[in-house]
C-alpha cells in the first residue's frame, strides 16, 4: 500500500485534540492549489488529510500516526449528537479535504472513496470515537448556518458508509445547498476553465459565491 505524503503546513495548534468525529470537506480547488493554500500562513486554514482524484493521501497536519493537533479546517461551527452540543469543532475532529472543484456538480472518483475507506479504517484503529458511523459528519451539518456546503450533493454518503461502517447502518447526511442554486451552478460548469490556474480561481470564487447564497437561505 502506498504510504501517505507528509506537507509542513504552519496552520495548526501544536495541542493534540480529543477527537471525537471526522468531518469531509471539498477542496473547491486542485491539489495543487490546495496544498498552497494549506501551506499559506496568511490563510491560516489547513485540513488533517488531503484526499486527491487519484486516491493519494496528503496529510498536512499530524493525525496519522496516533496524536491528532489541532487543524483548522471547520471554523466556527456546532454539532448536536442527540446528548451533547459539541462548539468549535476544530478542538474535535480531524478534518478530510476530498479535492473536487464543486461537490454539488461534480462526482468524486471511485479512488478517493476507496482512499476515504483506507483512512477511516487507519484512524478507527488510532481513536476509538471514529468506531461509530455517528462520528462521520459533513462541514455542511456542522456549519450550514454560515454557508459551508461541503462535500455536497455528489458525495455518495451512502456508498461511504456501506464501505466504511458496513456493520452498522448508514447515519443521514443531507447537502445544504438548495436544489435550485445547484441548477445554477451546473449552467456555471459549462462556461468554467477545464484546468490549471484559471480553473482554480473561478472555482475558489464559485465558492464563495456558493456561501453566499446557501448563508442568505439558511436565514
Ligand atoms: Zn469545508
């Protein structure tokens, strides 16, 4: 099996965490662009893991080898497990960017849910919380209220669980995004530079865009 790629980002607190849950992000952007971003200092944002469209494994803060610190990668956000409010899940979780322009259009990559499937089981075996389905949350459950809609409507949660917690049943993970702006986006993708540089800008700012308005229906 392939070993994992270690980057030097500088955004985490060196304090290990207690982690309770594992929450799935979409990149918006390459992995490429991803690993500068999560390298920036001035962006002062950086997931644990970092999963490409070919399956391999970045981890740009420490989780795997059994001490997670503290990544920032979900901000402010909240997260009700039916007995406890959990705030700031940051101080909680380890966070996993799965790189796709925009999860509500465009599907992720059989390797990356195969990938996805290698770090859940690696880390279900380092922090025995990641045992339970229930401990797999979306950014968008957790921070919703603000916008964030990842990974969105094209990651497979069911096919996620099946493959990742084949014994328990699968938890209910619904996309945020309203089906009427994901319409839009789609007409969006049509007009969109296939890949490099230019790509990555109009995604990183479809992005926001997306925020925008998935904060404005949340109101
Ligand atoms: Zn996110």
């Amino acid at each position: 099996m392939t070993a994992i790629h270690p980057i030097v980002s500088p955004n985490f607190d060196p304090q290990p965490i207690d982690v309770r849950f594992l929450v799935l992000h979409y990149t918006a952007v390459d992995l490429a662009r991803t690993l500068e971003i999560f390298t920036d200092p001035a962006r002062k944002v950086a997931a644990h893991l970092v999963v490409d469209v070919d399956g391999a494994i970045y981890e740009c803060v420490p989780c795997w080898a059994g001490v997670a610190l503290r990544g920032w990668h979900a901000g402010v956000s909240h997260w009700h497990d039916g007995l406890t409010r959990w705030e700031a899940l940051n101080d909680w979780s380890i966070g996993v960017e799965i790189v796709n322009f925009n999860g509500n259009i465009f599907p992720f990559t059989d390797a990356q849910y195969r990938a996805l499937a290698r770090v859940v089981g690696h880390l279900r075996g380092q922090y025995p919380a990641l045992a339970q389905a229930e401990a797999v949350l979306s950014h968008e459950q957790i921070a919703g209220f603000r916008g964030k809609a990842d990974p969105g409507w094209c990651f497979d949660w069911p096919r996620f669980f099946t493959m990742c917690y084949p014994d328990q049943p699968a938890p209910v993970r619904a996309p945020i995004c309203p089906p009427a702006l994901r319409a839009a986006l789609a007409r969006l993708s049509e007009v969109a530079p296939a890949n490099g540089s230019r790509a990555n800008a109009f995604w990183e700012r479809v992005s926001l865009l997306t925020e925008t308005a998935v904060a404005l229906a949340q109101r």
